[in-house]
C-alpha cells in the first residue's frame, strides 16, 4: 500500500516537473520572440527621418550583431517580416554597423530597384572601397544606375575623398549629375586626399554635427 502512494505521488511530482518545465520553455520562447520583435522592430520606418535616431541607439545596435544578423535574416526571406519592416531602413542598419560580412547583402541592394534603399547600401559600401569587387560594383551603378543613385553616389565617395574614392570619382560619367553634385566632385578632386581608413556617416552623429566631422553628411 505504502509503495503504490509512492508510486503515485512520484507520477504527480513528474507530471508537476514536466508542466513548470513546458511553462518555463514556453515563458523562454515567448521571451525570445519578444527580443526577436523588438530587434526587427529597430527596421521600421523612422517618420521623422533617420537622423531622428538617437546616438545611443545607433551605437548599441551597430555593436550587437545579433540584432543586425536578425534584421540582414529577414530582409534575405529567412524568416517572416513584420508588417512594419522596411527594407530601405534594414539596409541603413547593415550599412551602419561596418560590418564586411554584410558586403554580399549590401552588394545585392545596390541594385534595388528602389533608389532609396540601393542608395542605402551604397551607403555602407563606402566603407568598403579597398574592395575589388565593391569598386567594380560602383562603377556598374555608374554606368547603369538611376540618377537619384548616381547622384547620391557621388556625393558619398566626395565625403569619403579616399584615394579609392577620388580613382572612382574621377572615373564617374558627369552626365545626369545634378550641378551641385559636380560642384562637390570637382571641389574634392582639387581638396587633398584623406586617409584611406577614414569612413562617411550617413546622416551624422549629433556630436559629430557639432564637431563638423569631416565625412558627415545629412
């Protein structure tokens, strides 16, 4: 008799085990998708602009990858978009976090063909220009790109002002470039180089508007 009340209150202790163990993996679960959103969540559209992101926001997320590996995740259609995420926003955020291994991303959307978001990546392959295969890319949106990207290009290898960013520079076709644009084009030609390790922000830090940074543009 004492052996089967143990038998049975050992099932009632394992049944009990088994539901907080499901409740706690389903509490970690939910956890995670929660994190995961909140992650996806920096990808939607900003109405106020991108400059509206605050410093401490752009630095916390350039430096954790995994919150760029679940955004770079999703723009490629490994997992499931939220209604709000935007591809153009997605890419700034791969772009911004300098990171070579989101080259083969940021090379696919400077093809988009949204001009905004190909200006995007653009952006982020400026820091990039030692690169083969990114000058080789640039030099194709030369050749083929929208004007607004063309446009938008040039005025990111001006800020940068690299020796590989003037060699393209000075290879760009002026056609159907705005006169502002080839103002900034001749001016930077005729400025000395800058050291090739030096990079653009897009658009600036606060504190780097203050500071009147070289390669800081709105």
């Amino acid at each position: 008799m004492a052996l089967k009340q143990t038998i049975r209150a050992s099932r009632c202790v394992a049944v009990a085990l088994l539901t907080l163990s499901f409740v706690g993996a389903n509490r970690h679960v939910t956890a995670q998708s929660t994190a995961e959103e909140r992650a996806l969540a920096y990808a939607s559209t900003w109405h106020h602009g991108l400059s509206s992101i605050p410093d401490s926001m752009r630095r916390r997320v350039a430096a954790d990858r995994t919150i760029t590996d679940l955004i770079e995740g999703t723009l490629l259609g490994r997992r499931s978009a939220p209604p709000e995420f935007n591809n153009a926003v997605a890419v700034w955020w791969l772009s911004e976090s300098g990171r070579p291994e989101y080259l083969p991303t940021l090379l696919r959307f400077s093809a988009d063909s949204d001009w905004t978001t190909a200006s995007l990546a653009i952006y982020g392959l400026m820091r990039h220009l030692d690169d083969e295969s990114v000058r080789a890319r640039l030099l194709e949106v030369d050749a083929s790109g929208q004007r607004d990207v063309r446009n938008n290009m040039a005025m990111l290898l001006t800020r940068a002002n690299t020796p590989n960013a003037r060699a393209l520079l000075a290879r760009m076709k002026r056609q159907h470039l705005s006169r502002h644009t080839l103002s900034r084009l001749d001016e930077a030609l005729r400025a000395p180089p800058e050291p090739e390790q030096s990079h653009v922000r897009w658009p600036c830090l606060q504190s780097e508007r203050q500071a009147k940074k070289h390669g800081c543009t709105q």
